[in-house]
C-alpha cells in the first residue's frame, strides 16, 4: 500500500451505536447512508472549489456538519431531540489549524534538522523555553445550549471568527447571533421547525420509564435512539432503552467531520495554505436535565484539531469530558508515537488506547467505561474510525470523489483504518 499524503480528505459520522439490524428497513438505512453521502459530497465540493487562501478545510468542515443538521435522520439541528422540560438544547463546536510549522520532535530543531547529542533539547527543556512541540496554536470556536438557531455550528465558527471567546451558551449565544450580519448564514427558527414526532414520541417513551421505575434512580436519559422490541411500528426504529441497561443496541445521537486540505505541489494552480479541522454538534440526550451539556461543545472532549490531526467524537459525553478524549488522542499521537514513521498505524495506536482503554475503564463505583467512538485524520491524510460499541454510520471521501460509507451491514468491525493509496 502506497504511503502517498493526500492533499484532500474529508470524513463524517453520524453517531455511535447501532439500530438493531431487525427494526432497521431497507429503505431506512438507504436514507442513512445517502444522507451521509450528501455531507460528504458538500463538504468535498467546498474542498476542491473554494478559494484556498481562505479557511478552506474550516469552510468544508462547517459545510459539511450544517447539510447533516439540516436532516432529522441525525440528533442535530432539525432532529434534536427533547430535554425534560420539553426544550431543544442544540450544542456544537468547530476548529482549524494551518499545517505550516513542522512539529517540534525530541532530537530536532524548529525546522526538523538533527541535533548533536548534546544539542538535542529535552521535553523538560521545550516546556521551560515555551517552545510548545506543535505550532501554530489552533484556533476555536463553541456554542452550547442554543434553541432556536438552525444550524448551531455556523454559529460556533461566528463566535470563532468573531469573537475574542472560545464558547457561548444560552440566551447569550442567541443574542450574538442576533448581531450577525445576514452574510453570515445564521437563521433563527421557531420552535416549531425542530419538532419531530419520532422524537417526541422519544420523549413521552422515557418519561413511561421513569415514571415505572422502581428503585432510587429515577432520573432516566436516553442516548438518542435506540431500539426496543415492540408492535408499535412507530417505535419500529426510533424505540428507546435507559442509559444503564444491558446490550449495545444505543445509537449516540452527533455529528461530526474531520477535514484536510494541502496544496498540490505538482500544480502550480494549487496555492493557499495546508490546513485541519473538525466540527461536531448534537442535540444532547433526550429527556436531560438543568441544561446538561455533553462533550460535543467542549474544545479537547469531544472536538480538537491542531497540526498534526483532527478529531470529532460520539458517545456518552461525560465519559469523554473526563477523559478529554479527543485531546488525548492527538497528544498521544504527538508525544509518544511521534518516531513512528508509520503514521496510520501510530495514529491507529492513540486513538484504540483511548477508546478500547482510558474511555472503557471503570469508575471508582464499578460502572463501566463510556460507549461511542470518534473518527480522526492526521496531517498525511491518515484516517481512522475507532469505536467501542456496536459501530458508527461514518464516510470519507478523497481523490477524485472517491467515496467510502460504513452503515450497519458492515460496520461490525470494531476498528475500520483507511490510509492512504
């Protein structure tokens, strides 16, 4: 298999789990896959058509989550699902890196010449000198809590953009966007343009558990959708189980997308500067409480991006806020297989040590780890997709519209690595 980078590469999921094969029709999983296939194609489109001395690989990243907010198959958006007061809490996040500084590796100097022996500068020595190993710092951008703005993850490139702040949330978020010239894209609904009758019926689903419960936890949240048996066909796909109950069968309800873009040095038309990003937004849990926010919005959980790789997750959101699990790959890709010269299979290693490891470990009180997974892309257009549940509908598509989909008659296999070819 050729080592050759890639100079595009784009890749999406559509969340964690799986819908039980049984309750899941043709013609369902039909639009699950061609709904990811429209996200990659919008997303490739702005890649390989925009102007490359903008934020190119922000702008398709951006592009990409907004066509899967837009499309209630996913909770994001218009399919966000129901908090317990009956409210749409949408959150999302977004970020990009340029790629023009090599990083900093032990041994070598800022441009990646070899040190003499005595020369070589030590980590100690980097973080003393403030020569933090990758440069340029990544810039961000988040909201959380939003409800009525259509597509929170132009938003959160707004506040990115336009704003000395990382995160927004609430009403002020809201407020922001009203400031934001028509330009910017930013479109505020009624609540009634997120309503959805699947998700409803989600809603009034959980509150019956809760009300039939019969030991002390009585707060019961539901990951999206997942799939219960019953003769209620409305139930058919969207049916639900409570966060602790036994089996794989959840769907963990985000969208996400990682994306690189690296000028073509074999032609002389390709200009602009190389660049990462990642971009992930959610509609939260159904049936959650006091403005419960997960990871999707939290720089470093479930969104991160810097110089050598992007990262955007799904799951259980607390498990990857306590494990900073999108960070966590990257710096592990950074410090400990930063000598691998194999880079897919270095970037294989950190991300299955987070998802089959660190995220899988069990608290103090012996609850198991957090379910999901994530999909990363390194700098060479290296791709992973890692997950530690049943699977994860995801795509990529590289080269000239060369397009991958994963949905759930293929997807079990715990671990799917796409290098390059």
């Amino acid at each position: 298999m050729s080592k050759a980078k890639k100079n595009v590469v784009l890749a999406v999921h559509g969340g964690a789990g799986i819908i039980l094969r049984d309750n899941l029709s043709e013609d369902m999983e039909l639009k699950y896959r061609s709904a990811i296939k429209e996200a990659l194609l919008k997303g490739y489109d702005v890649l390989k058509t925009e102007q490359p001395t903008s934020d190119v690989a922000v702008h398709a990243a951006e592009a990409a989550v907004k066509c899967m907010e837009q499309c209630p198959l996913f909770n994001a958006g218009k399919g966000s699902v129901f908090a317990s007061d009956e409210q749409i809490r949408m959150d999302a996040s977004i970020m990009g890196c340029y790629l023009d500084v090599k990083p900093l590796r032990y041994g070598q100097d800022e441009i990646g010449n070899t040190l003499e022996a005595s020369n070589i500068v030590s980590a100690h020595q980097i973080i003393q000198q403030r020569k933090h190993p990758v440069k340029p710092h990544p810039k961000a951008g988040s909201v959380a809590g939003v409800s009525r703005i259509k597509n929170p993850i132009l938003l959160a490139r707004q506040v990115m953009e336009k704003t000395p702040h990382v995160m927004l949330i609430g009403k002020g978020a809201e407020d922001f966007a009203n400031t934001l010239p028509p330009e910017c894209g930013i479109k505020i609904q009624p609540e009634e343009y997120f309503w959805t009758e699947k998700r409803w019926k989600q809603l009034l689903f959980v509150r019956e558990m809760e009300r039939n419960k019969r030991n002390s936890e009585s707060m019961i949240v539901q990951l999206d959708h997942t799939c219960k048996p019953t003769s209620n066909e409305s139930y058919a796909v969207d049916s639900t189980k409570e966060l602790n109950c036994d089996g794989d069968a959840h769907k963990f309800g985000t969208v996400g997308c990682v994306a690189l873009y690296r000028p073509d040095t074999k032609n002389i038309n390709s200009i602009g500067r190389a660049q990462l990003a990642s971009a992930t937004s959610t509609g939260g849990m159904t049936n959650q409480r006091y403005h419960r926010v997960g990871d999707s919005p939290i720089i470093g959980a479930g969104t991160y991006c810097n110089s050598l790789g992007a990262v955007s997750c799904t799951g259980h959101g607390e498990w990857f806020i306590r494990c900073v699990a999108a960070h966590d790959v990257l710096k592990r890709l950074e410090y400990k297989y930063n000598n691998d010269t194999d880079r897919g299979i270095a970037l294989q290693k950190a991300v299955d040590e987070v998802i089959f490891g660190t995220l899988m470990g069990d608290d103090e009180c012996g609850k198991a780890g957090g379910d999901g997974g994530l999909i990363a892309l390194d700098r060479d257009g290296n791709l992973v997709a890692s997950m530690n549940c049943s699977g994860m509908y995801h795509g990529w598509i590289y080269g000239t519209r060369k397009i991958d989909i994963y949905d759930v008659k293929r997807i079990y296999q715990l671990i799917s690595v796409r290098q390059c070819s």
